[in-house]
C-alpha cells in the first residue's frame, strides 16, 4: 500500500470531524416527546413523527455516504488543490443536510421536501465530482479495486439523479414524494449493479 500523504490524511481526518459534527446535530434537532405518563407516549411520538422520518432518512444518507467517502479515500493515494476544493465543496454539502432535515421535518408541504431534495442532491452531485478527479488526475493507488471506485460512482450518481427528479415530483404529489425516495434509490442500485456485473463478465471474458 501507497503511504499517504500528511495533507491527505489530515483532509480525511477533518472530512471525518465534520461528518460526524453532521450526525450529532442531526439528533440534537430531535424534538422531545411531551408525555405526562408511559401511557401517552406513543401519541407524543406520532405528534413528531414526521421529524422522526426525516431523521432517520437524514442519518441513512449520511452514514451510506460517509462509507463511500472512506472506501474512496482508503484507496487515494495523494491530494492535490482541486481535490481539497472538490471535499469541501462535499463537506458543504453535509453541513446542509441537519439544516434540510430540519425543514423536510417541520414544513408540511412539497416546500420541505424540495429543500430536502436539493441539498440531497449536491451531495450525490459533488461525491460525483470527487470520484471523477480522483480517477482523472491519478490520485488513487495503483492496486485500487476498481469496482469499489465504480461503486462508488455510481452510487454517488444514483443519489444525485434520484433526488434530483424529486425535485420537480414535490411539486406535483408534495410529500407523498417522500415514499418514492426508498424504491427510487434501489431501482437505481439495482440498474448500476447489473451494469457492474457486466461488466466484470465482459473483462473476465476478454
């Protein structure tokens, strides 16, 4: 394995610290549920549960994103400005989403969801990027797996195209838009993994 660079591993470890700030702010915004007794307790939960959702989706993106980031970077070997530009940009990204989550959560209508989808969207978009540079500029090690990389994109494309055609959804069915996001990221997966066998049958026959 390729020894990282200081720069490197000081981008991946704030890359990190920022990700993780992202998750805690994400459950401080949780609302507390106002129960006088154990009795009332589901009734105080359904009254915020909305906020619950929007969390638990918050958190799920940021934790399948976050582990694309890291089975990226466990495989570049160096940095350059562009990259340090391209992660901040992501890192921007992040920092949107306990904002978005917070509006999906409290505004009732497609307003909320389309703030949610676009700030989704940036960050499918700018990993999209990262992938890109990293690959163009010969920054990975050479021994880097190449269907983890391609993974990557293409999961970094799927979320981007998924919630980017939300965006004009909201406007049509508002928050039902919601229950499309689940199906429309796994018909997406579903459609790059069968790409991805592919092509890994094609090199394997050449």
């Amino acid at each position: 394995m390729v020894e990282k660079t200081h720069g490197l591993e000081r981008m991946i470890f704030f890359s990190d610290a920022v990700i993780a700030i992202m998750l805690t702010l994400l459950a401080l915004e949780l609302p507390v549920p106002e129960a006088e007794d154990p009795q009332h307790l589901w009734h105080a939960l359904a009254a915020h549960n909305s906020q619950y959702l929007a969390f638990l989706i918050s958190f799920s993106v940021i934790a399948v994103t976050w582990v694309a980031h890291h089975m990226l970077f466990t495989h570049v070997s160096r940095t350059d400005p562009p990259l340090i530009t391209l992660n901040v940009l992501t890192l921007f990204a992040y920092a949107l989403v306990p904002w978005a989550s917070k509006t999906l959560g409290d505004v009732a209508n497609g307003a909320g969801v389309v703030v949610y989808a676009a700030a989704m969207t940036l960050l499918g978009f700018t990993m999209f990027l990262v992938v890109r540079h990293v690959v163009r500029s010969g920054l990975l090690e050479p021994q880097a797996p190449a269907e983890i990389v391609k993974g990557v994109q293409a999961w970094s494309v799927a979320t981007a195209i998924m919630f980017g055609v939300s965006i004009p959804a909201a406007f049509v069915i508002g928050r039902w838009t919601m229950i499309v996001w689940p199906f429309g990221y796994l018909s997406l997966r579903l459609v790059a993994e069968y790409h991805s066998r592919r092509n890994r049958k094609a090199a394997t026959a050449s």
